[in-house]
C-alpha cells in the first residue's frame, strides 16, 4: 500500500528546486522562446533553468541524448561525469558522440557537441570514476543528478550519496527493450533503496554491454530524465517521485509502479563499499592462481589439437555474442545457466576448465561459483574475448 505520502505527491507539485537567474538576455529569448511561450514555464522558469546546476553520471545511452536536451533547454551549468572512451559500438545509441570521436574522452566529446548545441551553457568536466572518495565534493556543486550509469554498485551510490547530502536525483535504467525512470528524494520520499532494498546476485543481471538495448529506447527513457529533471527546477506538473515509469519498447507502451518509502529504513549516513554491497569481491592472490592469458590460452589450445592436452574451454556469454564472435574450440554454457545450477553436470570435475566471457567479469563469477561447488581444475580468461582479439586473433570482430 502506498505511503500517505505518495498519495500526495499525486495530487501536488514539489516546490521550485531553484531560484530563478536575474534575468534573460536578448539572445536568450529568442533561443528559449519556444518556452518562454507556455504558460507553466515562461521567463520565470526559464530563469530557473539558467540558474540550475545539473551533474549527469555517464556520457553513455542515457547521458547522451539527456545532455543534449539538458543543454537545449538551457540548463545554466552541466557537470559530466564519465572516465570512458568513445568506442565505435557506442554510436548505436550514444548520439551525443561521432565517428571522429572514438577514442577520445566522453567527457570531452560531449563537451564539444554541446558547445555546438548551445555555447550558452557552462560545462563542467569530472573525467575521474565515481566512487565513495570523490561523489559528496562531485554532488555538492549541483542542485540536482541524473544516474545514467549502468550498474548497481553505482546506483546505490549515488543513492546514498544524494540522500547524505539532502539532493534529489532523477533515475533511469534501460535494458535490451525495457527502460524505467523514477525520482527519488530521500528527505521528501522513497529513495532508490526503497525500490530495490538489497542488489540482486552478482553476474545475475546482465549489463548493456552482455545483454544488448535497442538505441532507440536510450532517447526515450532520457528525454523522460530531463523531462523530470526540468520540471523540478521549474516546480511545474506532477512528480516521478513515489512512481517508476516503466517503458517497453517492444510493446510501445508506458505503465507505473508505486514506490513508497519504508518507515522502519534507518536513514542513510555514510557510504560504504558498494562493490562489496553488490557481491563484487575483488581478486585475490588464489584468484589469479586461477586466471590464463590469451597467449597462454592460444598455446593450450594448441597442444590440445596436437593431443597433448585435454582440458575443456567454456564460453559463459549469451549465445547473440557467440554469433559475433567466438574462439574455435570454445562450447557455449551462458552464465545464468551455471549460477542457476542447471549446467552443473555439463561441467566435467576430472579434466581442466577454462571459463571465457567477453572482459572477464562474468567469467570469474562463473569460476567463484565453480570453486565453490568443488571443482579444483578451473580457470578463467584474463580480458575474456576482448584479450583474445586484441593479442591472438585481431582480424576478428569485437563488440
């Protein structure tokens, strides 16, 4: 049952998160005229677009089409916070970004489209990882975040940090043909913590980059992110705060969840590690005791055809990436069959085992599960097929 609180959220607006600048200039105006013209926004609120500070997490599917809308509608300050590079498998759905890009920084790419967009708008640069260390000083700047990141460790970060420090945030999560957004803002409603209260088993929940999203579902769920975000600086319309917008693209439709805040949740104070919270052990010395190189691999692969080794090497991906590319030799076991218990008797416990995935992550879950089941002969490629290309086969495609 919903809180008494979000029964009210549904009927009332929140109050304008931001002061509005002094004034808009002429060029300002005619730029933002479109505007200017609606009753619920006009200078007023165009002003208090011009005064907001705006931190984006991620220049990647969600952050790029959100910053471009962030800065057309004249966001005063945009802050971007990516450690990445442009990858050519990121134009599918990363328009922010272009062919001349790849390579370069996000951060900066995105900086540049931006500028080219609207040089009106001031641009601030963290080209740093966002962790524990660095996230209150980041959030402190900015009246509002928006979590583009595609991972759990993070989002529970900025969670945590947003709630700490009192900002509210704008939320959204896409996969394969399914996005959500929401709004969460710990000291007037639930928080992300209400909505997933413990991070699902590591390897559980396959990333963009292992499962796949249609590119054209990034515009959708971002244009909602900014949607959201302007109408809480503006303090126009009715919230997400307390609801989850739920999207599938495959269906063409929108429905929602209610959200409410747990009374009984003690308040968030500090952050902790958010890696450990998600099950994300770091390696260990017996680990790596574990792990094979590509070159070592291609030599094992080797003896094995000349019949001088016996070993098996499983291939832990979904069966779409082992279409694009795949080591010969390899047989395919995805990973949510092995941690599901279903492919346990497929695994030899008497011959060598190498588990391969496309960087690695999956793979040394998939390993720690082995290891934990009894196998003692497992191993897993270190860089997964990425590795692979890069040193033993770089006329293969990567994704």
């Amino acid at each position: 049952m919903a809180s008494s609180f979000t029964a009210n959220v549904a009927a009332t607006s929140l109050d304008p998160l931001v002061e509005p600048a002094p004034g808009l200039t002429s060029a300002e105006v005619e730029r933002y005229s479109r505007h200017l013209i609606i009753p619920e926004i006009g200078a007023l609120g165009q002003r208090r677009l011009k005064n907001a500070k705006v931190l984006v997490i991620g220049a990647g599917g969600l952050g790029a089409p959100a910053l471009l809308y962030l800065a057309a509608a004249g966001v005063g300050m945009i802050g971007i916070v990516d450690d990445d590079v442009v990858d050519l498998s990121n134009l599918q759905r990363q328009v922010i970004h272009g062919v001349g890009d790849v390579g370069r920084p996000k951060t900066e790419s995105a900086r540049d489209a931006i500028a080219e967009l609207n040089p009106l708008v001031d641009v601030r640069l963290h080209n740093v990882r966002l962790d524990s260390s660095n996230a209150l000083e980041l959030f402190s700047g900015y009246d509002l975040i928006l979590d583009g990141a595609d991972n759990f460790a993070t989002r529970y970060l900025v969670n945590d940090a947003a709630a700490i420090l009192g900002k509210p945030y704008v939320w959204g999560s896409i996969f394969r043909f399914d996005g959500q957004v929401s709004v969460f803002w710990e000291k007037h409603g639930p928080s992300y913590r209400d909505l997933y209260p413990e991070a699902p088993p590591a390897g559980s929940v396959p990333s963009c980059g292992e499962g796949g999203v249609f590119g054209m579902l990034c515009a959708a769920v971002g244009s909602l992110m900014v949607t959201e975000a302007v109408k809480l600086i503006t303090g126009v319309g009715r919230s997400l705060l307390g609801r989850v917008a739920l999207f599938d693209a495959l269906g063409g439709s929108w429905r929602e969840i209610r959200v409410s805040k747990d009374p009984a949740a003690a308040p968030i104070t500090e952050l902790t590690d958010y890696e450990a919270f998600c099950g994300i052990a770091p390696a260990t010395p017996s680990d790596t005791e574990h792990t094979v190189t590509a070159t070592q691999l291609a030599t094992m692969l080797a003896s094995r055809k000349a019949g001088l080794k016996d070993f098996e090497l499983v291939d832990v991906r979904e069966s779409g990436e082992y279409d694009i590319v795949r080591i010969d030799g390899a047989t395919l076991i995805p990973q949510g069959r092995i941690l599901a218990g279903e492919a346990w008797d497929e695994l030899p416990q008497d011959r060598d085992i190498v588990f391969h995935c496309k960087a690695g992550t999956r793979s040394a879950s998939v390993l720690a599960a082995a290891r934990q089941a009894g196998y003692q002969r497992v191993s897993h490629l270190d860089g997964g097929i990425l590795a692979w290309v890069r040193d033993v086969e770089p006329e293969k495609p990567v994704y």
